[in-house]
C-alpha cells in the first residue's frame, strides 16, 4: 500500500503561495519585484510548481556520454600521435579536423585500434572522392563514424560557399549517398550563433532553420530521410540552468521538425563551451567557466562532450592544455559521477518551464524564416546578421557598464598582470577583407575590446 508522507499537511496551490508572497511584499509590485526577464526575453519566477511542466514531452533519455578530444590534423604523423595519446588517457571519442584532401588516412590510424570509440570527421573542404578515400581506410574498423558535412556553417563563418549553393547541396547530397560506413553525415553548426551573440531562443530557432534547409533540399530530391540521424555541434555558455534547459529544448524540436520529413532516429548532439565569455587576462578562470559548462551540457543530455584548453586564446595547442581539459572530463565522469544518472534534470520544474519556454520562442522564429523564404533567404538578406548583432550589443552594454561580470577583467582585475610578451599568437578576429557572397558572422568575445585597451596600454609602458 503506497501512503503519502505528507499527508498530514494540507496542500498549499500556487496561488495560495502567490497570495502570501504578496502579503510579504506590503504592497510593492510582484511583477517588477520578483520576475526576473533575461536577455532572452524569458521570465524567470520566483517559484514552480507542477502546473508548470508539460505533459508528453516525448523526450527519449539520452545515452551516457562520451568524453571527446579535439585534434586538428595538419600532418598525418602528428595526428597520429595525439590520437594514440588521447585515447591512452581516457578520452572516449575524437573530434577530427582534417584541413587537407592530402591528409593520409592510413597514415593518421596507423596503429590505433577504434573499436567501441565515436569518430568525428569535421572536413575544411568539400569532396566526394575524400570520402571515397576515408571509406577505403576505415573498412575494417569497427568505430563509429561521424561526417560533418556542413555548406551553410561555411557560408555564414567565411561569407561564401566552398564552391556555391547549387554545387555544395548537390556534393552534401551525393557524400550522404556515398557514407555508407558512416552513422551520420549531414550536421548543423549551431556553435557560431551562440560564439557570435545569438540569445538562446535565436540559436534554437536558427538550428532548426539551418537543418530545415538540409532536408528541405533532400527531400526535395527524392531522399529517404528516415534513418538519417543529423547532428548539432552546440557551444554552451556561462548561464547553467538556461543551458540546460537549451539542449533539453533542442532535442524536442528536433523531434517536432523529424516527425514532418519522417526522421525515426534521434539526432545526436556534440557540445563544447563556448568562446564568448573567454579571457586572456586572469585566464586561470577559464578553467572554472569551461567546467561548468561542460557540467551544463551533460546535464542537459548531450552525447559528447569536448573541452577547450584554458589558455586555447593565446597559446598554441600543447600537450599540458590538452591534458588538463580532458582532466576536467574525466573528473566529471568517474569522480563526480555525472555518467551515473540519466536525465538527471526531469523533474526540476523550474528546468522544464524554461524549456517550455525556449520551445515557444524558438518555434516562432523557426516559424517567422520558413514563411518568409527560409534561413539562406535571411542570411542573404542580412536579417539573420543583424539580429545577432543587436542581441551581442545588449550583451556587450550590460559588460561594459560592469552589470555583466567576467572575473578578473572587468572585476577584480590584477593590474600588476602583463600578457603582451606571452601571446603566441592574435588571440583577436580580424576577418579578412574580401568579397564575400553574405556578410559574415563573426565571433564576439566580450572582453576583446578592454583587453586590446590594456595591451596597447602594456606596450607604451614596456
């Protein structure tokens, strides 16, 4: 027999609450007291209650994690190398990023046995017969492979196709075809709206526009989408709970967009934190802003996680930030035991309100570009660009007049701290000038401006 073990209290309603909240304010405003608005137009209340979760989420749990390294492959031999040092130090996928045709595959896995462990291909260019090549090298291997086939995040990131919209939709279309030996092939990089400014609600709307795009095209063709499984490359930012709730919203779009092109696989999604709120000045601090939200992302149910190195900005890649970013990984899975529970966040109704919340928001703007031509239609014309821009501008103000803190650079700031003579390199964007199809979208970085201030400063005085 199941017995309450609160039957002895009566049950208090949300509007009990309400009312008694009120009574404690002594006449001041409860909305403009209590209701906190975020930049993302969301409203966080002071309290939830079950009326404030949505039934049928139709939310399928996630699988456990993977711990996911990085690599960016120039040459074959060194790749080699870091791939056989990542997988020793328990590193359980590998994000790839293969800048030439010429990189020898053979050459790359010689050696590496990649059984049981996922493999990310991220390709700079576009090529059938790569993939011809790739399927050659790794027949045999009993890994999972990952293609991340993605024409639209090469246009927004450089301003134009590898080759142009027709060609590149045509090549996506023919490497689906042609990836037998792969999992997935077709991906949306929703990391460049978040690195750029995007609020939450424009990074899921976009994300769900940019693949719209995709199967739109495919379908169009005659493709059978049913066992295709895209994936979404997310950056996650600094504020938890809305991160959360950012990926658990995403997962349920997604299932709301596959239901109409008869998708029957999940997509899978790939996360790693952000750049935005990433310094070089006190950059020991990134290391707390990475871990947190490396816990946000698999917390929110994502598949894998990478990490970035804490002093990625300015120093060349190096087998002590590497370790220690993947250090970070390991001691959230086996020490702190984040692998332990799935969906740990059902149940938080301040989680799901949220989520309800992203969905409604995301959905009207998804909307808003499907009615009005589409998410290239929006790129071409520049809406996409210069709502990103304001939303980043909101942002950027609330840094700059101190009310958004970035530890270390605009609080509690150590002015004896000098950076000019350790930078490897310019740890700032500076797009090239050339002719470009849309204009692109650049990342942001909150503090680039004062920390160009201060090394400017550091230079006169050196």
């Amino acid at each position: 027999m199941k017995e309450s073990l609160f039957k002895e209290f009566p049950e208090v309603s949300a509007e009990d609450w309400k009312l008694r909240i009120q009574k404690d304010l002594r006449g001041e405003d409860y909305e403009r007291n209590l209701i906190f608005k975020t930049l993302d137009e969301i409203s966080i209340q002071p309290f939830y209650t079950a009326k404030d979760v949505r039934e049928n989420k139709e939310l399928p749990p996630p699988g456990s994690w993977s711990i996911s390294e990085r690599i960016l492959v120039d040459s074959a031999a060194t790749g080699n190398r870091q791939i056989k040092e990542a997988l020793e130090k328990g590193a359980e996928s590998l994000w790839l990023f293969l800048s030439s045709k010429d990189v020898d595959l053979n050459v790359l896995f010689e050696g590496v046995e990649l059984k049981d462990v996922q493999v990310f291909f991220n390709l700079k260019f576009l090529s059938e017969e790569f993939i011809d090549k790739m399927n050659a090298s790794l027949k045999g291997q009993k890994g999972d492979f990952f293609l991340q086939i993605d024409p639209i995040r090469q246009l927004t990131k450089e301003g134009n196709f590898f080759f142009n919209q027709k060609k590149d939709f045509e090549i996506l279309k023919s490497i689906k075809s042609r990836a037998k030996g792969f999992i997935s092939s077709v991906s949306v990089d929703v990391s460049l709206y978040q690195n750029a400014g995007a609020n939450i609600p424009q990074q899921l709307g976009y994300a769900l526009a940019h693949l719209d795009e995709y199967l739109h095209y495919l379908s169009q063709k005659g493709e059978n989408l049913e066992e295709l499984q895209p994936q979404f490359i997310l950056a996650t930012g600094s504020n938890y709970f809305l991160e959360i709730a950012k990926i658990r919203a995403l997962r349920q779009l997604f299932n709301s967009l596959a239901q109409t092109y008869s998708i029957k696989q999940p997509c899978f999604i790939l996360a790693s934190p952000g750049t935005r709120n990433k310094t070089i000045y006190d950059y020991n601090v990134n290391l707390l802003r990475t871990t947190t939200e490396c816990m946000s992302a698999v917390l929110g149910g994502v598949d894998a996680v990478t990490n970035l190195s804490y002093d990625f900005l300015f120093r060349k890649e190096s087998d002590f930030g590497r370790r220690i970013s993947r250090n970070q990984l390991l001691i959230l899975k086996h020490e702190a035991y984040f692998n332990k529970v799935s969906n740990p966040a059902d149940g938080s109704y301040y989680i799901e309100s949220l989520t309800s919340q992203f969905i409604d928001a995301a959905l009207k703007i998804f909307e808003e570009i499907k009615t009005k031509g589409g998410f290239l239609k929006h790129l071409e014309n520049g809406e996409i660009q210069r709502r990103i821009e304001k939303s980043a501008a909101r942002e950027q103000e609330l840094f700059d007049k101190g009310d958004l803190i970035l530890i270390g650079t605009n609080k509690y700031l150590n002015s004896q701290e000098k950076m000019h003579n350790i930078l490897e390199f310019d740890p700032f964007e500076n797009p090239a000038s050339k002719d470009t199809l849309i204009t692109p979208i650049p990342g942001r970085r909150l503090s680039a401006a004062k920390e160009q201030e201060r090394l400017k400063k550091e230079s006169i005085e050196s």
